[in-house]
C-alpha cells in the first residue's frame, strides 16, 4: 500500500506516517518543515519518502505528484491532513489574513491535492481519499467563523466527491475529530504555548494517536465498505444548549 499524507511535521500527520509505516505500507510525507521531515525520514527509513510541499502552492503540488518515482507514484490512499486554525477572533475583529490562509490551505490546498491524485485512482479504479474534517466544521462555536467554514467546506466536498465517484471503487472519507492535542493551538494562537496549554489544561483530550488509528481503521475496512464520516470527540467534551442572550 502506497500513501501520501499531508502535513505530516506534527500532529496527526506525524502519527498516521508512523502507523501506517509500522503497518507495512510505503508512505510520502509531505509538509513546509524540511528540517523536521529529514528528523522523520531518519527515524522511519526508506519506505518513507518525504518531499517539501506548501499545499498552497497549486502548481508545486501538480509537480510533486506527477514527479513521484515509480515505486511511490500509484498512490492508494491520499490523506488531506495538513491545515491549521488562526485565532479565535469574533468575527469582527478577526485578521482578514488569517481567514485566507485558512481558506487557501484547508479548502484550496486539499482541493489540489485531490484533483492531482483523483484521475489516476479513478483509472485504475482503486483508491481512497481521506479528509481531515472537524467538529468545527458541524457545529458552530464563537470564534470558529472562518475555520469552521472551511471545515463544512471539507464536509461537503468528501460528500459530493462519493455522489462523482459512484460506479468507481473509490473511497471517501472525512474524519471530525474534536479537542486533540497537538500543535494545532499552538499555530492558532500564534505560537503562544501557555494559551494554547490552557485549551487542554485539566482534560484528557484525544492524542495524534488516536486518530491516526482511526484513519488506520476505515482505511483498512473491506474494498466494498465506504465509512462517510467519522465524528471523534474525548469523553471530556460535549455539545451546549443554545445561547440566548437576555434582556439586562
Ligand atoms: P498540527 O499543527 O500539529 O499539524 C498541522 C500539520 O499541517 C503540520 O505538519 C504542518 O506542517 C501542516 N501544514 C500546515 N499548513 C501547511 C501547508 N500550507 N502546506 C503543507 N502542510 C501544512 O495540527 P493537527 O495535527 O492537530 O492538525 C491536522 C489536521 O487536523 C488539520 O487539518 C486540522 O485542522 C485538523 N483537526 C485538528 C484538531 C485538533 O484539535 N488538533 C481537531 C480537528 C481537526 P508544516 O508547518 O511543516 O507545513
Ligand atoms: C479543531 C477542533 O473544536 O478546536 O478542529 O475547532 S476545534
């Protein structure tokens, strides 16, 4: 099995690399970091092959797909992992910035990378798609305005992406994971670490590991078996009544 995950630097993309090398199959790693790709690279060996990708780049993505050495280039199972928050902002005060980079790498830079892969999983009619979706991207919270647009966005997409490919063997996916603890808000509050401390201080949030087990897990159903979507919370969190703001 070939698989080519995005952003795999931290987080869950660090932890499916290793589950899914730990499991046999051969996996590019892809994300910004050169430095912490060549860490990875030494820690995991050969049936790890890392390239350098900012998935904004649209045609950096086209080059580093249709560039793949033979031994990596059938791909079975892309993984559209690499993302990122910025801020917590209502709405009107937050950084027009940071809703772009949101936009340009949760939706623009998943869409590339789908569309580079998809012509040939379809021509061998063979192949899987996971998204990394988000909570975020279901219900509504303060401050998630732009991240959680982008994140039904990916709702969406994997959704109609399954109503294009009927009749293909390919699979879709879209994983929502809740509070995971990884450098996520550490970016989303601009390198603050003690704020980003405080999201997880007195939880037990899910780990990188956890969902890279899931992923592990729909991936590896039987070749006839779509899993849709999949919504992951920690025991620790739950859903709120509305808020109705009163008369003072
Ligand atoms: P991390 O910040 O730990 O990891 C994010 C990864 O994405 C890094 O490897 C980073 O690599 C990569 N990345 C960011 N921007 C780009 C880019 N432009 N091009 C290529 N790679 C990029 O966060 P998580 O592991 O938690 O997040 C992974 C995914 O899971 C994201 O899509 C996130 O929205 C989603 N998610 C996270 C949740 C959480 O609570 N942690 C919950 C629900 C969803 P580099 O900087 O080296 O490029
Ligand atoms: C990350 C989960 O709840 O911080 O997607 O938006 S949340």
């Amino acid at each position: 099995m070939i698989v080519f995950v995005t952003g795999v630097t931290s987080g869950f993309g660090a932890a499916i690399t290793r589950r899914f090398i730990a499991a046999g199959a051969k996996v590019v790693g892809s994300g910004r970091r050169a430095d912490r790709l060549a860490v990875l690279q030494a820690e995991l060996g050969g049936n790890l092959l890392t390239r350098t990708l900012d998935v904004r780049d649209r045609a950096a993505v086209e080059r580093c797909v249709a560039e793949l050495p033979p031994e990596f280039a059938e791909v079975d199972v892309l993984i559209n992992n690499a993302g990122l928050a910025r801020g917590l902002e209502p709405a009107q005060r937050a950084d027009l910035d940071d809703w772009e980079a949101m936009v340009d790498t949760n939706i623009k830079g998943l869409m590339y990378c789908t569309r580079a892969f998809l012509p040939g999983m379809v021509a061998r009619d063979h192949g899987h798609i996971v998204n990394l979706g988000s909570v975020a991207g279901e219900f509504p919270y303060p401050g998630g305005n732009a991240y959680g647009g982008t994140k039904a966005f990916v709702r969406q997409f994997s959704l109609n992406l399954r109503a294009d490919l009927l009749g293909s063997k390919v699979r879709v996916t879209n994983i929502e994971p809740g509070m995971a603890e990884t450098e996520f808000s550490v970016v989303r509050f601009g390198g603050d670490a003690a704020r980003a401390g405080s999201v997880y201080a007195g939880t037990q949030p899910l780990s990188a590991e956890d969902i890279a087990e899931t992923v592990e897990w729909v991936v590896s159903r039987p070749a006839h078996v779509n899993v849709n979507t999949m919504s992951i919370m920690p025991v620790c969190q739950a859903f709120s009544p509305f808020a109705v703001k009163r008369q003072d």
